[in-house]
C-alpha cells in the first residue's frame, strides 16, 4: 500500500512538473501611477486586465490583479534521438523542426510532443 502511494506521488508530481513547465506567472507590484485597469509587463508595455495577447517569443499572456500569467503556444518536440538529431526554433511560425546532426535537409522522426 504504501508503495503504490508513493509511486502514485511520484507520478503525480511529474505530470505536474510537465504541466507547470510551459507556463509562468510574473507577479507584480502595482505602480499606484498606472490606471487600476491595466497592467505593465516586464518590457514596460501596458495590457488591460484580464485581456490576452501574444508575445514575440510565441506565448500567450494575460494579466489579472495578482500578475501576467503567460503559456508557451510552441509544441516542443520530445521522444527523438538527441545524439543524431537536434531541434530548431522557427518564431514566424511558433513550431520546431527535428532534425539530423549530419544532414540538417532530413527531419527525423519525434515520438511525442508537449504543450
């Protein structure tokens, strides 16, 4: 019994990690300057409350009186042979491509991806 509660914690604990990874908040204090219905992000730009908007390097933000809450929108590859293959980035299309060390003109195969 035991066990089987510690395995089912570890389990959990990883999912949750999995989860978490793609996401983030940036808590902030609010400037008693700024208008009480808009928030500033770390660029200095200011968002109204509880709006989205998308960022440069392919997450999706919004703001809340507590922070700017933002998620990754970029699947990133996983499963795949790290010491033949290596991933690139493409920010016009927020995706990544798999491919071969040797012949960067060849994909190689993913098995899974996480958002």
């Amino acid at each position: 019994m035991r066990n089987t509660l510690l395995g089912s914690l570890v389990v959990f604990a990883s999912l949750l990690v999995l989860c978490n990874t793609q996401c983030y908040v940036e808590l902030y204090d609010k400037n008693p300057e700024d208008p009480p219905d808009e928030c500033r992000d770390l660029d200095g730009v200011t968002h109204k409350l509880n709006v989205e908007w998308k960022t440069e390097n392919c997450c999706t933000c919004s703001c809340d009186e507590t922070g700017i809450h933002c998620c990754n929108t970029a699947a990133i590859p996983g499963g795949f042979d790290t010491t033949k293959c290596k991933t690139i980035f493409h920010k016009d299309t927020c995706s990544y491509s798999v491919v071969e060390l040797e012949n960067p003109d060849k994909e190689c195969p993913v098995s899974s991806w996480i958002l």
